[in-house]
C-alpha cells in the first residue's frame, strides 16, 4: 500500500488483517492521492487537514518529496485541539497525535511512516511492516506485476489488497505464481461523534478520539473478505 498520513479506519484493518504489510516508499506521488492529506470533523462536518510540501517535480517519488519550511506543527496541532476538544478520549489520544506531528524528520515518507508505527503501537497491532524499496526485486516492475513479484520474494501464499484494487488485478495472474488473491471491505462503522449526526471515513484521528483503543481493536475485525468473483470468505 501507499503511505498515508493518518488514514481511515480500512487501512489499519488491512495492516491488522495480514502476516506483512508492504509499504511503499519508491512509489510515485501524486497531488491527487492521499499521501499528505485526510478529513477530519470540524463543527459536525468534514474538513480537509493537509502537510504542506516543498514545490517539487510530481515526478519525484514519495521518499524524494520533503515536507516545506511553510509547514506549522504547532498550527496542525491546534486546529485539532480546536476541533476535538471536548472529544471523549482528547486526554489519551492529544499526547500521541502532538509527538507524531513534531517528529522532526522533514522527508515525506519518513515522516508518515513514523506515524504509522506509532498509531500501530497505540492500537497494539503487531503486524510486521516492510518497506518497499529494501525488497529484492526489480523495481522497475509496475502494478500487478510488481505486486507479484513482492509476493514471491516474501513467499507469500496469499495477497490481500483494499477493495478499491479490484479492478487493477487479475485472479489468473496470481493464481499462475500460485498465489491467493483477497480483497478487504470494511463493514459500515458507526460510532457517536458528539451529538452530530455521523459523518463517516473520516481519518483514523476521528476514531481514536470517539473510541478507546481497545473498541478500535474491535473495529478492525469489521471487515469482509472478497475473491477476485466477489465471493466472500469469513
């Protein structure tokens, strides 16, 4: 999967979900993906929260991309005290949010891995992470095929990928490397956000301050399994 910076609730269910969870970092970013930026609430609807990056080439790959002078932790920071201040869990989750906001590493992927390891710490989820580029394969390979490739130098027996990656792969291909291939829904998940009517798939910021970490683990077994036909697996 790509790096996102404090994505929804179905990206912890897929790193929860698995054995190893790819990540990758030599992985072209782009403006339109969700690399630096999510929703949050503010005043009963959703909002955009961003990392404002230095002005590069979009050709450049995620660990060439660097967060800019111009970006203000302590501004990030109050805008979400302002916004979850009087949120169930604002004393447990605030100290987490504020240290993965200040890391200091400015590097794009660096910066979001970071959080990503400390959310998983939060939510006790174990699951082995490597990152793409240390993978001994030939990473010139795109989608599928690279895919694949990872796959077989893991020695995986089964792949699991987000629902919206249906349509990108072929259940042939990987069942010729011998290879199962899986697809993960999230259940519909609800959950009282103040005494707003629900707003949902907002990111996992939202989660943590309306539910402790033990009923977020329970949250990330809700969750469907597909094969390529649409078929599910309990």
């Amino acid at each position: 999967m790509q790096p996102y910076f404090l994505p929804y609730i179905g990206y912890w269910q897929l790193i929860n979900a698995v054995d190893v969870f790819v990540i990758y970092d030599n992985i072209q970013y782009t403006k339109k993906g969700w690399f630096n930026r999510n929703r949050y609430l503010l005043n009963g609807k959703k909002a955009t929260f961003s990392l404002n990056l230095k002005d590069e080439s979009d050709f450049m790959t995620v660990k060439q991309r660097f967060l800019s002078s111009k970006f203000n932790r302590k501004k990030l920071i109050a805008m979400f005290q302002n916004a979850y201040h009087r949120a169930p869990m604002k004393d447990e989750v605030f100290p987490i949010i504020g240290k993965l906001i200040n890391y200091p590493n400015n590097n794009l992927f660096e910066y979001t891995y970071n959080s990503i390891e400390e959310i998983c710490k939060y939510l006790n989820i174990a699951t082995k992470i490597v990152i793409s580029s240390k993978i001994n394969i030939n990473h010139s390979l795109k989608s599928e095929q690279k895919v694949i490739e990872i796959c077989k130098e893991l020695q995986t027996s089964t792949y699991i990928n987000s629902v919206g990656g249906i349509k990108l792969y072929t259940n042939k291909n990987f069942a010729n490397e011998n290879i199962d291939l899986k697809f993960i829904k999230s259940k519909p998940i609800v959950y009282k956000q103040f005494d707003n009517e629900f707003v949902e798939w907002l990111s996992i910021l939202d989660v943590m301050m309306f539910n402790s970490a033990k009923e977020i683990k329970e949250l990330l077994n809700e969750y469907e399994l597909f094969d390529s036909t649409g078929e599910i697996h309990v």
